[in-house]
C-alpha cells in the first residue's frame, strides 16, 4: 500500500512550517530595518547581518548531528519555543540595552536557530512520505519557504511602517508560539542511537562519519555538493551582490525609485522561487536527475540577456526591467535544481545518516555564499562603468558549471 504525500504529519510539518517560516522572515526583515532606521549607518547594517550569518554555518552542522540522534519533532517544538523567548527578551530589551549589541546577538541567535532547525525539518521527510513522493514533498516546503520570503518581508514591512517594532515582535512571537504547539502533535517514526561518550566526542564522530560517507561510500554526493557550491559561488552570489548595486546605483533612475524598484525586484526573486517550487511539484515525475544538468543551463541563459542588455541599452527602466525578468527566471530553474538535489540526497542517504549529509551540505554550501559575495563586490568595483563584464562572466561560469553537473549525473538516470 502506497503511503500517501499530505498525511496529517507531513500536513502538521508544512503548516507549521508557514507559520514558523513567516515568523522568521518578518522578524529578520525589520529588525535590521529598525537598526538602520535609527542610525543611518549602511556599514553598521551591512556588519550586523553579516555576524548574523556566521552562527547558522557554524550550528546547521550541529543541528544535522542532534537530527539523527533526538526525535525530530521534539527538536522542532523546542526551537520554536526558543525562538519565542529570544524575541520577548528582546522586546524587554530594547529600550533599555545597547541597540546595536541587541539587535547583533539577537540575529545571531534566529540565524543559528535557523541553521539548527532545519535540517530537521529536511531529514524528517524520508520519514513521513514514500520515495516516491521526495520530489513532491521537497517542492512543497521549498514553495513554503518561497512563499514565506514573499509574504514574511512584505506583511512585516507594512506592519513596521505603520505602526512600529514592537506589533511586529508580538505577531512573529505568536507565530512561533503556534508552530510549536501544532508540532507537538507530530508523530515521526525515530530510532534512538546509542551515545557515543560526551557531546563533543559525538559531534566529532558523527561528523566524521557523514564526511566518510560522502568521501567513500557515495561521491556522487560529494561531486553534487561541489555543484551546489559552485551554483552559490558564481551564480547566486552574482544575484545577491548585482540586483541591488545595479539597480540603485548603476542604472540612474533616481534614489527614492530606486529603493522601491528593488524592493519589487526582490519580490520577483522571491515569486521566482515560489513558481519554482510550484513547479517541481507539479513536473516532479518528469524530472530526471540525469537530465539536471539541463536546469543550470537555463539558469545560466537566462543571465546574458542581462548583461547584453547593460551593455547595449541606456535606459534605465529598460534594464531594470530585463534585469528583474532574468533574475525571475534564475531563481525558478534555481529552485527546481535546489527540489532536485535534495530529493536525489535524500533517496542515496541511510536514514541513520540523512540529518548528518544534510546539514554538511548546507554548511559546505553556505561558506561558499559570502566568498562569492566578496568576489563579485570586487569585480563591480573593478569594472565600474562595464558592469555587463561581470554579468557576462558569471553566465559563462554558470555555462562551465553545467557541462560538469551533466557529466555527474549521467548514470543516475531515474525518475
């Protein structure tokens, strides 16, 4: 008998999952929001969410370790209640304390939250769904989170500029007071491991097995890993660094049309990968992981319009518009790929070792995000007034990326 996708646990996972995803991107919108509202400073804003990072690389390989040796729903619930106090304490906090302290640690504190917390949610799926159903169980929490970047960033900023802060703090605090009593009554089959001696003989041993694991008893793994690295280091990166410096500073279209174009720029980025996620559900059994390939490809097409138009076209409205397009249609075939892989590590990984694999991906994959960063800041800033050079170069990167992702999964041609 076939186990169905929506089962009640699977259901109480994605609706729990809106709610605690929404919560988290209201609240990581405006409180760097509110901390450059009141000291003007882009440094100390650009500073402070990038300690915010720091904590979710270092805990996500933690939160894949404790995945697989603790009930997962346990580890949700609590999370989530976590999450609830940081942000009273905060709100408790912050007329009294060091602003700028505040807002640093409590941002580390939800990015390290974040980083712990969802490997658990990735490794429970193998669990609560049939193989058969990884594809479409991926697309849907990857269309949540899309769905909550969209919605989380939007709603919150409309809350903010209307009435402040503190509405904001207690809406996201009631958002993860609920996902977590919801997760309570989760039920996901878990196996209780033995303990390996101290916490921190554990983390080393279980770290070194997942690591051998990808080494040795499946490279394909490894090699998807540096594909996944590669999309973040020269694809994404480019992205992240690109919409905002060209649209508010190269294109010319005037500084207050210029913050509000890109904040609908980084709606398409977030609608992109909800149609993406949208989509890899809907096509889920067509797509063959020998074909991905296929999917960075038209990830890399999509960015010479981009540069073709930057170094063609001088109208500003002109670009922003084939800018946002392209950026809309990276982030769809992004997403795809992103539903893929993880379906694919989820079908080739043991459960006993799936939190583990999961969570050195992403903290492999995250290190790779802010070395791109640095790399494309220095390559805008090398060929200022030729910009499209670098968007070039990051299409013919991408192009060499997908030849490579080809020859990976040439073999693996299932569906």
């Amino acid at each position: 008998m076939k186990q169905k996708l929506f089962s009640k646990d699977f259901t109480l996972v994605v609706v729990g999952q809106i709610i605690s995803l929404f919560g988290n991107a209201a609240i990581r919108f405006a409180l760097p929001l509110y901390l450059l509202n009141l000291t003007g400073s882009s440094a100390l804003y650009g500073t402070v969410t990038a300690c915010a990072f720091i904590p979710s690389i270092l805990l996500s390989p933690v939160g894949g370790i404790v995945a697989d040796r603790v009930n997962k729903r346990n580890i949700m619930v609590i999370l989530d209640f976590f999450t609830a106090i940081v942000i009273l304490m905060f709100s408790l906090l912050m007329n009294e304390a060091n602003l700028v302290l505040a807002v640093t640690v409590t941002m580390m504190l939800l990015y390290g939250i974040a980083g712990a917390y969802q490997p658990s949610v990735q490794s429970s799926i193998p669990a609560l769904v049939g193989q058969e159903h990884f594809m479409a169980a991926n697309s849907v929490i990857n269309t949540v989170s899309s769905f909550s970047s969209l919605a989380g960033p939007v709603l919150g900023g409309i809350l903010y500029s209307a009435y402040g802060l503190k509405p904001v703090l207690r809406v996201c605090m009631v958002c993860f007071i609920l996902s977590a009593v919801m997760e309570i009554f989760i039920h996901i089959p878990f196996q209780r491991q033995e303990p390996g001696g101290s916490i921190w003989r554990m983390v080393k041993t279980d770290f070194a097995e997942s690591i051998r694991f990808i080494r040795k008893e499946k490279p394909v793994i490894g090699k998807t890993l540096l594909v996944i690295c590669g999309i973040n280091l020269f694809l994404s990166a480019m992205i992240i660094v690109a919409l905002p410096y060209l649209i508010t500073e190269v294109l010319d279209l005037g500084t207050a049309q210029a913050n509000r174009l890109y904040g609908f720029a980084e709606g398409a980025l977030a609608a992109g990968g909800l149609f993406g996620g949208i989509g890899a559900g809907v096509f889920a059994d067509k797509l063959a992981v020998c074909n991905a390939g296929r999917l960075v490809i038209y990830c890399a097409a999509s960015v010479f319009p981009m540069g073709a138009s930057l170094a063609f076209s001088s109208s500003g409205m002109i670009n922003y518009v084939v800018i946002t397009v392209c950026c809309f249609s990276v982030m769809v075939f992004s997403t795809i790929f992103t539903v893929q892989m993880m379906s694919f590590l989820q079908t080739e990984t043991p459960q006993n070792l799936i939190g583990k694999v999961i969570a050195v991906i992403f903290t492999v994959a995250m290190c790779a995000q802010p070395l791109g960063n640095a790399l494309y800041g220095v390559l805008f800033e090398i060929c200022r007034g030729m910009e499209y050079v670098v968007v070039l170069f990051s299409g013919a990167a991408s192009l060499i990326l997908a030849v490579s992702t080809r020859n990976v999964f040439k073999n693996k041609c299932f569906k």
